[in-house]
C-alpha cells in the first residue's frame, strides 16, 4: 500500500515544525500579553452554525466550502471552517456574558475549507483568532489591529500593510447595497459577480477579474453612505491607530468574505506573498450574538492564517531560520553494549536538568554515534564507555568547536547549565 495525504493538506517536519511552534509561541505571548485568554472548541459542530454565522452569500456557503457529512443521527455536521462562529457560540453556552468583563479569547486550531488548492490556499489550514466580545468601542478595533500588526512586527513583517474600512451598520449597507446595484446593473461584468449582483453586490468589490475591476474602480464607495455615529466610530479607529502609531491605507474595497461583518473591517497582506497575500482578517460582527440568541452584544476579532504567516516570515530576509534545525543540546555515546543499561538513568539527570538529552540506544560504536550526533545537530556528545562508569569521570565534547570537557555528571550538567 503507498498512502499519500489529501490535496490541500501538509505534513511538517523537523525544523519546519520547530518553526510553527516558535511562531506559536509569539503569538501565545502577544494575545496574552493583552489580556487575551486560550479557548478550545471543537473541530466539528452542526453545520447549521456555520451556515448562519458565515452568511447565506459567504464563500463557505455560496461556493460550498464547509466539509459536511451526516451523523449517524441523520444530523448535519460540518468541520469548521473558521472560529468566530464557535466563539460566539461557546461564549453563550458557558455564560461567559455572566463573568462581569469583555471575553477576550483567542484560539490556535485548524480550519477546513473545500477550496482549490493553491499556493498559500489549503483545504486544512491553522488560524490564529482573535475575539473580544462585549466591548463595542472603537478602541477595541484599534487594539485588535495593534496586537495583530505588533504579532507580524515581532516576526520580521514590519513592512506589512494594513487596509481599513467601515462597511456601516446594516440600515446603511442596505441604501449603499442598492446603490451599488444600480450601479452595476448593465455594466460588463464576469460570471461570478453577476451572480453577486442578485445575492451580494458588495462582494463584487473583492472581485480580482481585469475587466471587473476597470467597472469596480468608479462604483460608489460605501464610506459616503455612512452616518453619523458609524463615521465617528471609523474616526475613533483611526485616530487610535494613530496615536498608537500603526500605519494604514484605507481601502473602501475591503469587504471581506464572510457575512456577519459592520463597522470596521481590516486586512492586513505582505508583498513577500503572491496571490494569496492576504496573512489576516477582521474587524466587528456586533449582531452575531443576538442572532445566535444572546442579548445583544458588541463583538470584533481576526484571524492570522499561519501557512500564509510562516510563509512570509521564511521569505524576509531579516529573519533567520537556522535556529530551527538545532537538534538535542546532549547526545549520549554509549560505547560497548555493557553500558546500554545504564543510559536511561543518565539522560534522565541530564533531563531533569532541563537539558535536552537523546541517543540511538541500537548503536554502540563511536562512529555510528558521531554520525547520529551529527546529523542530529546535536550541541554535544558526552562519552559512556566501561572505565567512565566505573571512574565516574566522562568526557563531553563541544560538537561546534571540537572542545572536549571532563569531569563528573554533576559537573557536566552546571557547565551545561552555564551555556
Ligand atoms: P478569513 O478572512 O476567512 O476570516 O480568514 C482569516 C485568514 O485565514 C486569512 O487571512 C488567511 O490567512 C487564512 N485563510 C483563510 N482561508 C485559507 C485557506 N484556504 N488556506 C490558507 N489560509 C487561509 C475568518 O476566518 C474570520 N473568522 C476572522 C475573524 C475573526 N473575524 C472576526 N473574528
């Protein structure tokens, strides 16, 4: 048998996945440096809640994204394409509403769209979200945007580019949807946004069609159809981006691709990737919770997608990736197989030490193992024949620069400590 993976998915190995985690954790950092806390949800829920959250004229629903299938119930079930949804559902069914604050969550886990495979576009992917709800002030966008632009930053994506816009409240976008319509309306457009123009006219903005564009670049633009309050809020977002001193571009053709958006929406994209250059998106979905059953309440989030971010890191030229393919800081050589039984105490120590500590327990000649140290990346071998056990005195030998050390394990482990 010779099984491969499904198109659209990927495996990562060694240093690949030393990186993920290292970009993990600065993201871990970053949220919970804002008062952000980790919360889990499931991998599938009923389809219907993504149906509703996204939006009957999302991609996911439109396109037939979600990745379905029926339970033995007869239920629909779909693996989740994006998080806010279960966000908001999670929040409702633990009371979180009740705990007297804003929930301000985030979320690490993979998402599963069924969409073509390209560079950058996976049909398993992981997002990082991001969701405060509770708190409808404009300076939660602003802090939302900060946090997802001091992320990149702290990755070497200081050149990233944000672009804002406001999509209004649903009374404002229902005159400008129409606006739009009339405007489209006779105009030479393609396949897909002609269907746009029955189910979701703004979504033709998004469209990345030549000939689309050229009719798009004059259409009405919807921060003119804003009204007082919604204006006030989008110059709030601004003024505190300013004062925090993140850059933008607003773009009135930032729409997004999912349903439950008003107000603010965002995307930030890095030239270092091609097509697929959009890293992050959000902004405020305040009716989410209330169409979900709860009180009404404010909500505004984002996601990071990290293939796209982890592409982008490898691809600036600041940034070192060497620093992954490091192995074990200690290989343990264990010469003549009368000391095998005597390796796992001694990794241990070594171990417990909080140096990390590996060996190929099958080999028992000294070139097999520098062979293993070596292609390991190991920091240093520590020899473990008869006579060290016996004397209690071993060598340790700086893989680098070929420096070899004696003395007792307790005194191996302090100078290792010291490094
Ligand atoms: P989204 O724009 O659909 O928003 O996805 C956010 C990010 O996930 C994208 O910018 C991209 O980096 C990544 N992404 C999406 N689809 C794929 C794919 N097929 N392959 C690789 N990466 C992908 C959301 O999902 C919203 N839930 C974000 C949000 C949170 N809004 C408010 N709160």
């Amino acid at each position: 048998m010779n099984f491969r993976k499904l198109k659209g998915t990927y495996d990562l190995t060694g240093a690949e996945s030393a990186f993920r985690n290292f970009i993990i954790a600065t993201i871990r950092e970053t949220a919970e440096s804002y008062g952000y806390e980790n919360i889990v949800f499931p991998v599938m829920e009923y389809a219907e809640l993504f149906a509703h959250g996204a939006g009957e004229t999302s991609d996911i629903v439109v396109k037939k994204e979600m990745y379905t299938f029926e339970d033995r119930g007869g239920r629909m079930i779909a693996l989740r394409p994006e998080g806010t949804a279960s966000a908001v559902r999670a929040y409702l069914e633990n009371n979180l509403s009740q705990r007297g604050y804003s929930a301000r969550l985030y979320y690490i886990g993979d998402m599963f769209r069924a969409e073509r495979p390209q560079a950058g576009r996976f049909r398993e992917f992981t997002q990082f979200g991001v969701e405060n709800i509770g708190d409808g002030s404009p300076l939660v966008d602003a802090e939302l945007i900060a946090m997802n632009f001091e992320i990149l930053t702290k990755l070497g994506l200081d050149d990233s580019k944000i672009y804002l816009n406001s999509i209004g409240d649903l009374d404002e976008r229902a005159k400008y949807l129409s606006a739009l319509q009339d405007y489209f309306l006779g105009k030479e457009l393609c396949e897909d946004c002609r269907g746009r123009l029955e189910t979701n006219a703004l979504r033709i903005l998004d469209c990345k069609n030549e000939s689309c564009r050229t009719v798009i670049d004059d259409a009405p633009v919807m921060l003119d159809f804003l009204g007082e309050e919604t204006k006030a809020h989008f110059e709030d977002v601004k003024s505190a981006l300013d004062s925090l001193g993140v850059s933008y571009v607003v773009d009135p053709q930032i729409v997004r691709g999912l349903d439950y958006y008003n107000r603010t929406v965002f995307e930030i994209k890095s030239d270092a990737l091609g097509a697929q250059s959009t890293m992050s998106g959000g902004g405020r979905y305040d009716n989410m919770v209330a169409e979900f059953g709860g009180q009404a309440t404010p909500a505004a989030g984002f996601a990071i997608g990290l293939e796209r971010l982890s592409m982008a890191v490898s691809a600036s030229k600041d940034f070192d990736t060497a620093a992954f393919e490091e192995g074990p800081t200690l290989y343990v050589a264990g010469i003549g197989s009368e000391v095998s039984a005597k390796l796992p105490s001694l990794l241990k120590q070594f171990r417990s030490a909080g140096i990390s500590a590996a060996t190929e327990f099958r080999h028992t000649k000294l070139k097999k193992h520098m062979n293993a140290a070596d292609k390991m990346n190991a920091g240093y071998v520590l020899f473990v024949g008869g006579d060290e056990i016996e004397k209690g005195i071993f060598s340790l030998r700086n893989m680098k620069s070929g420096v070899q050390t004696e003395g007792s394990i307790i005194d191996l482990i302090s100078a290792l400590s010291e490094e």
